[in-house]
C-alpha cells in the first residue's frame, strides 16, 4: 500500500509586483511505500518545502493530486495520520519537554493516564531521559530537534513528514537523528524526509525522489540507482611487462610497483584480466567504483 502518493503537482505563486507568475511546483510526481523511509532530495529552492506545505494542506496546490494511505489528503481524517516537523521547529521555550508534550496530547485528547505513559516512551525514544524537566530554551539545535520529533508522534501517525530534519546538526547529533529514525521504521512508521544532505542519505534510505526546479528528475530505490551507475573497474596487478600492455592498447597508470588499467564494462574489465593472466601477471584487485548519490545529484543538475 502505498503511504503517500503525488501526482502532476502543480503550483504558482504571484509576485504582486506586476502579478509576475512563478511556477514553482512545475510536476512533481512519486509514491512512498507504507513503511519505507524516503529521502526527498533536492537542492535549496527546488520546492520541497512547497511540496511538503501542499501534502499538508496548509497552500493549495493549482494541479495535482494527493493521497495518504489511499484516501485523499484534504481530509481531517488523512491529516490524524500525519506527523509533521518543521525545518526550524519552534516551540514555547519556558517550557519543559514533559510539559510540551503532555500539552500536545491534550491538543489531540489524549487521556490523562495514557499520555503520561506515552510521555515518557517518547522522550526515550528520542533520548531526551534525565531532560525531562529542563526548559527548552536550555536546548540544543539538536536537542530541539529531539523533542520535536517525539512531539509529532504523539498522536502516533503513521506517516512522518520532516523537513530538513538534519540540518544544522553535527555529526554526533545526525547519528543519533538516524538511529531514531532507524527505530521509528522499525515501529512500523512510514518516514518521508527532505534534505540536501546526501551522505545523510546514502546511509538510511529505502528509495528517493529527487527534484530540480520544481520537477521530479528521478524516482527510485537507492540500490538501483547506484548499482546502475557503476562508473568503472579498477584493476589493480603487478609482475607484466608495460609491453603487452602498449601491444594490447591498453592505458595504464603506474602506482609505486604495481599498475592500475580502467575498465568501463565487466566485459572489458574480464577481457583486460585475461591479457594479464596470459602475460604472467598477478591481479592484485578489481574494485567497481559505484556512483554516489552526490555524482547522480551532480549529473542531474548538469543535463
Ligand atoms: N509564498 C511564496 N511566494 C513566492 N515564492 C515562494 C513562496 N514560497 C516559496 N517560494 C519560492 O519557491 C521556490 C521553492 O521554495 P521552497 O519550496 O522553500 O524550496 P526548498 O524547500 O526546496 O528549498 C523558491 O524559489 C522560493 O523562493
Ligand atoms: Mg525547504
């Protein structure tokens, strides 16, 4: 079942300054799976956060369709399964993380006893124990971003929308924002995020849509996309005479005692090993080096 679907989403905004119109959302299209944690990538000013604002009702788009969990998302009953986090969460800092949350439950009529059970499951889970009663305005970035994150899943939706969730976190506080949302998958919860961040990426997500100026330029699961993109072969031998490489028209580029020749197809790189092998020399490696998500970025931006 799909989580959360957009089809041909379409928005402009109008300057008033001569009513010039900006096409913003030109067609934005992709599917989320129920369960799967999604990597909305697109560089600064792509749309993401319009698209989001969209998903959540809080602009209207001018096309498009959307979905949650099969159903329309204009309802009030698809905006329950949703759990929002805002790329700059901003909260009432005098007060403390229970009592944040426990004010939040009660905004979603929570009884009492549950939510002071609920209350303490999240601020585990976020790993916020022993702060429990420590103002916010006392917080990190990171630690903001904790509590906000423990603070959308109060009603516990199935569907959790983050918008730039790792921005401004170091290194440490990305970790730690993984593992949370390693174990929110594994709670069964659908997580869609955006970011520009793509190392961030590389390591969590199931598949990604990446957007440019307000297009979706590609849609997928991350492994296709990298195994797909397989740049070369490195191979890596030593003990042959630079001759039967020239003889073969092979380029090569000596390192310390060995030599490394480029393949760009398996069969190429099968075909180079042969020649070695047949001249007497030892294949100390063959290594693929894969694309990176930041070399698809890079060619996308480029076409
Ligand atoms: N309310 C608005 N009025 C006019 N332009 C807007 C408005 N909101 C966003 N934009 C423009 O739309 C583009 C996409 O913005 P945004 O969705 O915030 O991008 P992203 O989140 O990917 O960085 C930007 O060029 C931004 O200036
Ligand atoms: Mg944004």
């Amino acid at each position: 079942m799909k989580a959360l679907e957009i089809k041909n989403l379409k928005k402009t905004f109008k300057s008033n300054f001569l009513l010039k119109q900006y096409h913003v959302l030109k067609d934005i299209t992709l599917s989320v799976e129920k369960g799967e944690v999604y990597g909305f990538l697109g560089p600064n000013g792509a749309g993401k956060t319009t698209t989001i604002k969209c998903i959540l009702g809080l602009i209207f788009p001018d096309a498009g369709e959307i979905t949650l969990m099969g159903q329309p998302a204009n309802t009030s009953e698809s905006k329950k399964k949703l759990g929002f986090l805002p790329e700059q969460p901003y909260f009432y800092d005098y007060l403390t993380p229970v009592e944040l949350l426990t004010f939040t439950g009660m905004l979603f009529g929570i009884p009492r006893q549950q939510l002071a059970k609920k209350t303490h499951e999240l601020i585990r889970l976020v790993g916020l124990e022993g702060k429990e009663n420590i103002k916010l305005r006392k917080f990190s970035k990171g630690m903001v971003q904790r509590i906000g994150l423990a603070q959308t899943l109060v009603h516990d939706p199935e569907l959790l929308i983050l918008d730039e969730p790792f921005s401004g976190l170091d290194p440490i506080g990305r970790k730690e924002l993984r593992d949370i949302i390693f174990s929110l998958k594994e709670a069964g919860k659908t997580i869609f995020f955006s970011s520009h961040i793509l190392q961030d990426m590389e390591l969590m997500v199931d598949r990604v849509g990446i957007i440019l100026a307000g297009q979706t330029r590609k849609e997928g699961k991350l492994s296709d996309l990298i195994s797909l993109s397989v740049h070369d072969y490195e191979i890596a031998f030593t003990g042959l005479a630079e001759q039967v490489l020239t003889d073969n028209h092979l380029t090569f580029t000596p390192r310390d005692k060995d030599y490394i020749v480029r393949a760009d197809t398996q069969q190429e790189s099968n075909r180079i090993i042969g020649i070695i092998n047949r001249g007497g020399g030892h294949i100390l490696s063959v290594t693929p080096s894969k694309m990176t998500l930041e070399d698809i970025f890079l060619r996308e931006i480029k076409e």
